[in-house]
C-alpha cells in the first residue's frame, strides 16, 4: 500500500498537525444520511470502502510519526495508559503477531519481519527499530510484548476477556482517547464500561452488539465508525488531563470554530485472537479540522444538518453544548440546501 509519511507534526502546544489534500480525500467520513442515531453500524472489515483509509488490517497515513511520538509523550507523563492485566500473557503475543504480521504484509516498504522458528527480528524503519527477540519469551523484548507493537502502531487498542458470556475490558494502550480513561474501565464488563452513553441502552443496541461479539470468529474481524468533537487536534483528551483541554473547548468562537474545532473519528475494528480467545478492540482516529473538512462541499452540507437537528442527550453526551450553535452557524454558511446524495466517499477527486 502506498504510504507517504510526514515528518512528526505536533498534537498538542502549537498544534503544526495539518491533512495534505489526500489525507482530506481519504478521511473516513462516518455519516452515510443526514441525521444521526445510535445503531449497531458493524460490518465485516474486509479490505474496501468509501475511502482507502478501509483497504488495510490497520490503517497507517502520513501522520504516523507524529502520533507515534504523540504517544511517547503521553506515556512517559503517565505509564498507566498501558495496562495489561497478567491473565492476558497470551493475548499480547497474539497482538504483537496480528500487528507485525498486517503492517508487514499491507506496507513491505515500512515493515519487514522475518522468522526462524520462535526466533523473530522485526524492522520498523520508520521508527528506525531493528528487534531480535524469541516469540513467548518476553525478556528479550525492550518493553512487555502488547506495549513494544502497539507503541508503533497509530491509534489506541484494548483487549477484552471473553468469560462468563460477557466481554471484560482487561487490558489497553489508550493515549488518544475522546474522554474516557482506562484505568477507571479497568475490570469493568460490557454494559458497566457502556453505562455513561445516552438512549442506547434504552434501544438495545448495547445488548446485540455484546450478543453478536461473543459469537465473533477469528479469522472474521468487523468493524465500526465513531465520532464526536475535539477542540484543537489534540490526541489526548483523556478525563485526567481535563484541565488542560477543557479550557481550550471552553475557548471555541465564531471566529476560531473552523480553524480549531476538529470531527473525531474512530475506526474501530474488533478481531478474535486466536491463543487467549480474547478480542482486541482497535479504536483508530482521525481528526480533521471543520475547515479542512468543509472543502469537500457534500460533507459540509451533511454536517451542518446532522448537527442542527441531532438530539440533546447525544449532544450534551459528545460535549458540544456549549458551541453547538456556533458550529450550526458556521457550517450552515457552506450549507447551499442541495440534496446530499447517499454514501460517505467525497467524490471529488481533488480539493
Ligand atoms: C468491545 C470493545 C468495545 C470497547 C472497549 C468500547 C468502549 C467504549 C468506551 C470506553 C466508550 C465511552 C464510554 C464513556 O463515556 O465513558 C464507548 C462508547 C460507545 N460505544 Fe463502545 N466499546 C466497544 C464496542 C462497542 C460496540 C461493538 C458498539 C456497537 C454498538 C459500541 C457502541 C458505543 C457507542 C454508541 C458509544 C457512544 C459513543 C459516542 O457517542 O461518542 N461500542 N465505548
């Protein structure tokens, strides 16, 4: 796959992170209709999509330095953003060889592994990384198996033990997270960790989709899109730095909505592993700026009305009460009242 890699742009202080034109052709827009409600939006993730940011296992962009430095940061200032309870031994040895093996396969320029036998070296060139080590012998890797691939990795990742027909969030490297923490799910269950999000318990979708994951079969991954709204590209909008980016929501004007305001979105995909029978959660984002994403005129017009008319308990949920109107007001000027046609791909083939 073809990947073209940026120098590490900054995600938090001067926030330098900008999306070239292609970055903004292949961003995962996630609403394929005017209006938005939760569902159980899971489909199998195959290779293919609206954009090429679906053609990979897990999706790398011209941001991957930047992120991976990113998290570094994060995880330096607070090492609890990596926790791995010691019952999933198994399962970090089946996500370092998922992770290895896809990025290998999907981007040979980038990411070479080769075996012989349990004796592995794995060359990241990006990162300028070059490990030898034995596969289920952990002291010969720098950093615990699930932390050495998944600092390498764009986006965050959590591992749930299936048991007792219930799903236990039980292990992760979260450090981009849209304000949740995983220390605090740490232990919880399916519902327990769902238990803050608004209208979906009352609808049902929290008990299908636990329904449909317990049946989910290796070899099958699926997939699914979030979103919400992010003041400033800042991957860390985690509850224990609130103070830091919380002042900076409260910051948001008619005048600086387009350049900082930012759509969130999270490709989330969730793969059987095949050792410890857990699943791994991978939560892969993408932000984009309102002013970047108004260049492609359909999602500006999608937008402004899936905002205007999304209902109060979702809104108040993504934390966008307090600027609502100003992002109505804003994206409702690019707003010309053309019908949206169905579908999320830009179909512009330039900006
Ligand atoms: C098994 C892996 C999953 C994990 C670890 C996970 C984790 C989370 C977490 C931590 C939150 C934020 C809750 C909070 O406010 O504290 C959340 C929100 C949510 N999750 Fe999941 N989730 C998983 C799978 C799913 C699935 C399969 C669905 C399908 C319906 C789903 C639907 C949602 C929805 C609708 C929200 C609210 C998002 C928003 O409005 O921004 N989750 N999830």
């Amino acid at each position: 796959m073809n990947l073209i890699l940026k120098p590490a742009e900054t995600y938090r202080g001067d926030y330098s992170v900008r999306n070239s034109d292609a970055a903004i052709l292949r961003f995962p827009f996630p609403f394929p209709e005017d209006s938005y409600m939760y569902s159980v939006n899971i489909e199998p993730h195959v290779p293919g999509g609206p954009s090429v940011a679906y053609d990979a296992a897990f999706d790398l962009d011209e941001h991957y330095i930047g992120e991976c430095a990113d998290r570094a940061i994060t995880l330096a200032d607070d090492p609890m953003r990596c926790i791995v309870m010691p019952h999933l031994i198994d399962a970090e040895w089946d996500t370092l060889e998922l992770l290895m093996e896809s990025l290998a396969k999907d981007y040979p320029e980038q990411f070479v592994l080769t075996k012989d036998g349990a004796v592995w070296h794995w060359v990241n060139h990006p990162l300028g990384i070059d490990q030898k080590f034995t596969f289920g012998d952990a002291t010969t890797l720098p950093y615990p198996p699930f932390e050495f691939i998944t600092r390498q990795v764009q986006g965050d990742f959590t591992l749930q033990d299936q048991r007792d027909n219930n799903l236990f969030v039980e292990g992760g490297m979260v450090t981009a997270q849209a304000d949740w923490s995983l220390n605090f799910d740490a232990g919880m269950s399916f519902m327990e960790w769902h238990a803050p999000v608004p209208l979906a318990h009352q609808s049902g979708v929290f008990e299908r989709a636990l329904a449909y994951l317990l049946r989910l079969q290796y070899g099958k991954p699926v997939r699914r899109l979030n979103w919400t709204l992010t003041a400033n590209p800042r991957l860390d909008t985690s509850p224990e730095n609130y103070p830091i980016w919380g002042p900076e929501k409260a910051a948001i004007t008619p005048e600086n909505v387009g350049e900082r305001l930012c759509l969130r979105v999270e490709l989330q995909t969730l793969t059987r592993l095949p050792r410890s029978n857990a699943i791994l959660f991978g939560i892969r984002g993408y932000l984009i700026r309102l002013e970047e994403l108004t260049r492609v005129k359909k999602w500006s017009r999608r937008m402004h009305r899936l905002i205007r008319d999304l209902h109060p308990d979702i809104a108040t949920y993504k934390g966008m009460s307090g600027y609502r109107q100003t992002i109505i007001d804003y994206l409702g000027s690019f707003d010309d009242g053309a019908p949206t046609s169905s579908g999320t791909a830009s179909e512009q083939t330039s900006l």
